[in-house]
C-alpha cells in the first residue's frame, strides 16, 4: 500500500512532541544503519520494508533490527523514520558497508490446487534479490502493511478439511491466509487436501465463513518429504479480509534465543465443538513461551500446543509510542514433549506471503 510509508512518516512527525517517553523507552540503537550506506535516511525505512516484503535476502539481519530486540519489523522501520524526523539522535560512529553477496537469487517454485476440489491448477516460482549497495532502496514499496493494529476482529482463521481434520491460519493479505504446508497438502496421500470452510471471528466471538479458491504450496515440500523446513502454504478467498488484517509479518534474528513470543490457534483437544453457526464456541487458543534456538529454515519454541494449532501464527507484540504491534515471525507446524518447531519467516517466505504476484481469487 503506497499510503502506508505516507502513514508513517505523518506518525513520526507527530510523535516529535513524545521525543523524551519514546527515546526513552525504545531500545533504539543510534549505531545501526542497516542499508550500510554511511547515512541514516528515509532509504533505510524504505530497505526494511522491502526486506519485509520479501525483496532481497539481506547479509546480516540483526543490521535491520535497529532496536536491538532480535525481531525485524515495521517498528524497525518506524524508529529509523522518528530518527529522520528528528526525534532520535544519531551517533552513527562506523560506517561499515554491506558486503555484497556473491550467491545468485533465491528461486522457489510453487504449485497451485484448486481448494475446493484438490485439482492441479498451475505452477509459479518467486525470486528473492540478494541486496547489493548498488540497488536503489528509493522506490516506494507495496504490501499489506497495517501500522494500526484492529483488535475488533481477530486474524486468526480456522481452516477446516474435508474429512474433518482442522487446523490454523491467519490473515496476511486481502485475499490471502497463510498456514501450514501440512494443511493443505496430504504427505501420507501424497496430495492437496480439499479445504471445506474457513472462519474467522469478530470481537465478539461470531464467526463468518470464507469461500477458499486456491492453496499454494512449495514444491520443495513435496520434493523434501515434507520436511518442515518448507511447511509452508497459503489459502486465497474469494471475499475480502481487510477487516482481519490484524498481523504484520517480520523475522526473527539468529540471536533471537529465549525471545518471548506467542502462539494462537485452535487446538484440537476442542475439536468436540461443533461449527456451525449457530452453536458455534469461538475456541481460539494464545499460549504463551520463547524461542528455544534458531536454524536457518525453522526455528523451536516453548509455547504448548496441539495438533489444531498447525498453521497458526507465532507472533512477537511490541509496543512503540503505546502502540501494539503484533509481528508474525513463524508458522506453527509441529512438536515434540520439550520443543516446537515453528517455520521461520524468512526473505523467501515473506516474499511468497506478503511479495506475490500470483494470487487469484
Ligand atoms: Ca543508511
Ligand atoms: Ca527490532
């Protein structure tokens, strides 16, 4: 959305009257410039976003965690715009640049179903930039960024199979729910499974049905035996989900370790509850927990879950200027009794959620 680099550079400009209580609160650190062009600008907002829309894998992502809390998100990029306001000080003292990385683009390949019925519709693949100084961070990036978080109606969907299996997912697009490869796609059947009803609920608990039309899948999902490293899927609709956008989507640090975080789904020991409208039980679930530790593709943490929580959001709430930001950096997909594994959103996931350009609904 073009209006939201707008929206934010309004936001920064008001807060120049809460200098003192947000530089004092926030954990902003003057010393990062995370496009590494010597200067803290305008551009290095505008970097975060493009990152954040799956635009370039990035050599070193705790550059773009200017506060320092493990988490790259829009606050990130907020903090650099009440810095380019005025509101935070700089002490830049080093100006180190990014190296440029020598391996080619990222490719992934995806294949489409037809939600309703399983059918093969069509295949894509989605590139990821490695970025290089020499790229223009100038251009005004797209996405569904929402700064205002709406807490009228929740985010969380639950996505239920025919056969009656059900599962989580969450809103990430106008038309589009991300969850678990394993929701969408059968690995004991080796094929797409077909999505009956989605839900999603307002404040008060009621749900609405959504019309699924196509699930995306990884083929690296299929091709590695299912591994968690790409379960991984999205969930077009035919309606709009503007009004359940309440996540934004961000990526967790290798330095993340004991980090808290949050899960919400609808775990399966509720599985007794029928849905249909008219008894229908809102069920969603948060546990609370922290990452345990961090690999390159998943990451593992403490929150309790059930089997119903799969493709759930694990989110990190952050709040800037009495704000409350809820940043989605995993996608629930298993467990064992001490861990759970949670896929990472990485530059590549974060382009297939929030940087395609091959929806249809
Ligand atoms: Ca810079
Ligand atoms: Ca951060």
């Amino acid at each position: 959305m073009k209006k939201l680099l707008t929206s934010l550079i309004v936001a920064a400009v008001t807060l120049t009257t809460l200098v003192a209580s947000v530089a004092s609160a926030a954990g902003y650190n003057p010393n990062k410039d995370p496009n590494g062009d010597g200067v803290i600008t305008v551009a290095d907002a505008t970097y975060i976003y493009q990152f954040l829309n799956g635009k370039y894998k990035v050599p070193d992502l705790t550059r773009l965690d200017v506060d320092d809390n493990a988490v790259v998100s829009a606050a990130d990029s907020m903090y650099i715009l009440m810095h380019d306001a005025g509101v935070l000080s700089t002490s830049l003292s080093e100006t180190d640049s990014i190296d440029a990385v020598s391996a080619s683009q990222s490719t992934r390949e995806y294949s489409v179903y037809d939600a309703k019925t399983g059918a093969y519709k069509k295949n894509y693949s989605l590139s990821v930039d490695d970025y290089t100084n020499s790229v223009s961070t100038n251009s005004i990036v797209s996405g569904n960024y929402k700064p205002e978080t709406n807490y009228d109606n929740r985010g969380t969907a639950k996505i239920i199979c025919v056969g009656g299996s059900f599962g989580s997912g969450f809103v990430v697009g106008k038309h589009t729910i991300a969850t678990a490869g394993h929701m969408v796609y059968d690995g004991s059947t080796a094929s797409p499974r077909k999505i009956s009803k989605i839900l999603l609920f307002d404040a008060n608990e009621n749900p609405s049905s959504f019309t699924p039309v196509e699930c995306h899948v990884p083929d690296l999902y299929k091709s590695n035996t299912f591994s968690s490293n790409y379960d991984y899927a999205l969930i077009t609709v035919k309606e709009d989900l503007s009004d359940y956008m309440s996540f934004n989507l961000g990526a967790i640090t290798n330095e993340a370790s004991n980090l808290s975080i949050d899960v919400v789904g609808f775990p399966k020991s509720y599985k007794e509850t029928t849905y249909n409208n008219a008894s229908y039980i809102h069920n969603e679930v948060l546990t609370e927990g922290s990452v345990i530790s961090v690999d390159d593709k998943v990451f593992y943490h403490s929150a309790d879950t059930l089997g119903g929580n799969s493709g759930g959001p694990v989110f990190v709430s952050e709040t800037l200027n009495g704000i409350t930001y809820n940043t989605v950096v995993g996608i629930h997909v298993g467990g064992t009794s001490t861990r759970n594994t949670s896929v990472r959103l990485t530059a590549e996931v974060l382009k297939f959620l929030n940087g395609n350009t091959n929806i249809e609904y």
